[in-house]
C-alpha cells in the first residue's frame, strides 16, 4: 500500500475509505465495526441509484445491522430527491430489498420518461 501511495497511486478516494483500508490491513477493528463505519460513510451524491445500492449491499453485508437500521441507513445515504418520492409514493417497507429494488425501479422509469419527451420533442 506505501509503495502505491509513494507512486501516487490512488485507490481511494477519500482519506475516510483510505483509513478503513488501512484498519482493515492491519487489524485495527473487528469486520462489523470496519462494515458499519463504511455504512455510515456512504453516500449516493451523484452516483445512479443501481451502483450506489450495489455500494450499499456490500457494505451491509457483515455489519450485522438488522433490517429496519438498515432500512434507516439506506434512507439517510439516498439523494433527497428519491426518498422524499419513495415516501410519497406508497406504503413504506421495512425490507431492505424492497428499499433496494423501488429507487432502481423510480431512476429507470424517469429516465425512460425523460427518453420519450426527448423523442417526442425531436419530431
């Protein structure tokens, strides 16, 4: 890992998944902690809604959360934007499954609806 920084060689790109690493490498924290605290820094910022929730997966698994502070989690990380229409549009879910798969559905459904206007605007 010295010799990539020394090299200037970034796979990280923040200093909190950079310190992660290096707890992760040299045993500074048990799994479920390091998962918890990747948990608790991400965020979708700009990222599609489908690499932020395969980001999301990967991190939940072996954070020992249950669902519903999964669920939470999930809600706190999301754009703005798709939990407030998540809440708004039907009866909320306790399963984090359901939180996964209902953006991916939203994002998809407004970008083929931004994909029509866009054609129909053409002709």
């Amino acid at each position: 890992m010295l010799e990539d920084l020394e090299a200037g060689v970034l796979e990280h790109e923040t200093v909190g998944e950079f310190l992660v690493d290096i707890r992760k490498k040299v045993g500074g924290e048990d799994k479920e902690s390091v998962k918890i605290a990747e948990l608790k820094k991400l965020e979708q910022e700009g990222k599609i809604i489908e690499k932020f929730v395969q980001e999301f997966r990967r991190a939940a698994r072996g954070s020992r959360y249950g669902e519903r502070p999964l669920v939470e989690e999930f809600k706190r990380e999301i754009s703005i934007t798709i939990c407030q229409r998540l809440i708004e549009s039907e009866q909320q879910s306790d399963l984090i499954e359901q939180w996964y798969d209902r953006p991916i559905t939203l994002d998809r459904n407004r970008r083929e609806s931004r994909r029509k206007e866009e054609r129909l605007r053409e002709q």
